[in-house]
C-alpha cells in the first residue's frame, strides 16, 4: 500500500451528457461539469432567485433580437466543461440551439454568496479559457457587481481576465457586447 496514489476519474463532457441522458442522476440534481468534474451547485435561496430573474429582465430589454438570454443552461465550453451560469448571453434563438447546447457567450453572469471565492477564482478562469470576452459576478455579499474583461493568453491553459471593476449601488454598468445600453446595479440586487 506504501505506494500507491489516490487518482480521480475525469469525465468528459460527452460522458457526461450520455450520463444524464441514461438517467444516472436523481433529476432534481443540480450539477455542473467543470474541468473533467461533476460538482453539485449550492441550493438557491431566495435573494438568490431574485437576482437572476432581475438579471434575466435586465439584460433580456438591453440585447433584444438576435440575442438569446438562457438561465441556468449548460454552455458546451470544451470537452471537459458543461458549466450552467445562473446567466448567458448568446447569439441566436432559441431553435439554434435545439440539437446542441452553445459553445460561448458574448456575456456570462453568475450571483453569488457563499460561492464567491469559487465564482471568483474557478469559474472567471473557467469563462476566461473558454475565451469568453465578459464575466460579471452579482456579488450579493457586498452588494456590488465585479465585472471581468480583457483577456489576456486566449485560448491557453493560462488564460485570464487582466482587468477587473467593482461597481457598487448607484453605479451603471456597460456591457461589452451592448456597448450603447447601461445597466443599474441598485437594478439588478434583490
């Protein structure tokens, strides 16, 4: 016994998927594949619901047509990542959708509370390999928004956002990918 290792088995996105589709998993299970992982997501309380149906709206009235606002549906990010941000924004309809799941975003939005260090550091490196150009965290602890831009090493493993603001109650918010529309954060806290 002296020298074995402890080994872990990664899943691929694919085996994932025939997983859920065979039925392995209880269907109130909330679970996400990150990086070859199967985690289970933390039960949503109310502020959190509330966030991301005042997200939803929000971003639903600034990207209208030609943009799809989905909550808490999986991205198809790589082989090993089938992540499902409370929200994204992605290009099309719904139908465009409808034999295979999206494999970006022009903008991801997870809420937080007792995820924050998660979403923070995993996830926003996660997006940010993904090549996704904007992440915004709802941070509902300190009641302020933390939006992710600039990558930097697209397309490596070391990947990352460079720049970072914290926009607090009273401040608007522009999104990358709708440059002309502000966003409230007092709007988007529950």
């Amino acid at each position: 016994m002296g020298g074995q290792t402890v080994q872990t088995r990664r899943w691929t996105r694919d085996e994932y998927d025939r997983m859920i589709a065979t039925g392995i998993f209880h269907p109130e299970e909330r679970l996400e594949l990150l990086e070859g992982e199967i985690v289970h997501m933390t039960p949503q309380g109310s502020g959190h619901a509330t966030a991301v149906s005042l997200m939803e709206e929000a971003l639903r009235r600034i990207f209208g047509q030609g943009f799809l606002v989905r909550v808490q549906m999986p991205l198809a990010l790589d082989p090993e990542s089938e992540p499902e941000p409370d929200v994204a924004v992605v290009v099309g309809e719904a139908r465009d959708y409808r034999d295979e799941h999206p494999r970006t975003a022009v903008l991801v939005v997870e809420v937080a509370d007792p995820t924050l260090s998660f979403d923070r550091e995993r996830k926003a490196a996660l997006y940010a390999r993904a090549g996704i150009q904007e992440y915004w965290l709802l941070n509902l602890t300190d009641r302020c928004l933390e939006v992710f831009w600039a990558l930097q090493a697209i397309g490596s493993a070391d990947a990352r956002y460079h720049s970072r603001r914290v926009v607090g109650v009273g401040e608007s918010v522009f999104p990358i990918g709708c440059p002309t529309a502000s966003l409230s954060v007092t709007d988007l806290l529950p």
